[in-house]
C-alpha cells in the first residue's frame, strides 16, 4: 500500500502529465499553430493553396486560387514571393506574379485586379500581402492610421481593433486565424476594409472595396 506521501506524489505527477498532454498548443505541420488566446498563426511554404471566394455586389460568385510557387518571405531574395493565380467559372482565367522585396516592405500601392495569361514582376506595387510599411504604421501612429492605395485612390486605413479571429477550413477542421482589420474610416459604417495576417506574414484574408473577397481554405502542402 502506498504511503499518503508517495500516493501524494503519484497524484501530483499523474495530473501534471495530463495537464501538460492537454496544455500543448494545436499545430498542424508545424506551420498552423494554436497561440495561448486560441487563435492560429499561419506561415505559408511553398506548395500551399489558398482559396478565396470573390463577391460582387450583385451577388455573383467565382474562386479566386492561390498556390505559392516560391516562399522565401522573410529573407534576402530579390523576389521572395511567388505564386500562381487561377479565377474559376465563368471567368476561367489564370497568371504568374511575383513579388519584390521592396515592395513587401515599403508599398503603399497595390495590385487588385487581375488580367488573364499575364506574367508580372512587381517592385513598387503588392499584391495579396500587405506590406511592412503599411504594418508598422498602424503601430506607431496616434490613430493608428496608414495610407493605401487599393483601387487608384489614396485612402487612410484605420485599426477597428486588437487582433480577431477570422474563420478558414483546413481539411475537415475549422480554425480561426489570428487577424488584424483595417477599414476606411474611424467609425462602424465603413465602406472599405480588409483583414490580414499581422507579423511577417502578412497575408490579406479579407478586403472590401466594389468586390469582396474572402479566404475560405488552406491547403497545406505538407498536410
């Protein structure tokens, strides 16, 4: 029979193990990983399809397909971006971009419209990421403010607020990413807006302009 010391200590390491099994953040390949609020971190890698779904306001639909060609995203490469484009029915069109990484820091330009069978290079314009500069600003201002041009028109961007969940699938799971929104204007009515990865990987998961689009799925390659 154990003494009530040792059965103590049993007790003791018995519900740490379980504690700490319980206790380990969800990671699905080691680059979907569940922070301490519950909320997901995604590091994109080459291979992985991202599905969006753009809407017009007249309600018609199609996919918008990203698949990462290259992703060397921080680092020193010229271009360290690079992804395929596809647009599903009933426009059936498809492109190669890749992204500069003076553009990934310091862009205050982007690229939201896409033209079929183009191959483009981009220095001074983003697309789909946003960029350091616009990141950072929204940190070191007083009203938390920076300035995008999304479709031709300089507009100022506003924090709506801390970090927030935004939903995707991966495989037969659900899972909330950790996001940061912007709209265009410091009130609840707001015409422009979009949502995307805060840190390195800045990805754009949701915009508003005359269209909306919304990242629906990961598909990782390695999962």
């Amino acid at each position: 029979m154990l003494r009530p010391v040792a059965l103590q200590i049993c007790c003791f390491l018995w519900f740490s193990t379980l504690f700490s099994v319980y206790a380990q953040p969800l990671s699905y390949s080691g680059r979907l990983v569940q922070g301490d609020d519950g909320l997901f971190e995604y590091t994109p890698a080459k291979g992985d399809e991202l599905r969006y779904m753009v809407t017009y306001p007249d309600g018609s639909q199609y996919d918008f397909v990203i698949t990462l060609m290259h992703y060397n995203y921080p680092g020193k490469a010229d271009f360290p971006i690079a992804f395929r484009w596809d647009i599903g029915e009933p426009l059936n069109s498809s492109g190669l971009i890749e992204l500069g990484a003076d553009c990934l820091e310091k862009s205050e330009l982007y690229l939201n419209y896409f033209k079929d069978g183009t191959y483009l290079k981009l220095s001074d314009v983003s697309t789909v990421f946003v960029s350091a500069k616009n990141f950072n600003e929204v940190w070191h201002t007083p009203n938390r403010s920076t300035r995008m041009i999304m479709d031709g028109e300089e507009v100022m961007f506003y924090a709506k607020s801390e970090y927030s969940g935004f939903l995707i699938r991966l495989g037969d799971k659900t899972l909330q990413l950790r996001t940061l929104k912007l709209s265009n204007a410091n009130t609840n009515t707001d015409n422009k807006e979009l949502a995307f990865l805060p840190g390195h990987h800045r990805l754009i998961v949701f915009m508003k302009l005359n269209f909306s689009i919304e990242l629906k799925e990961i598909k990782l390659s390695d999962f």
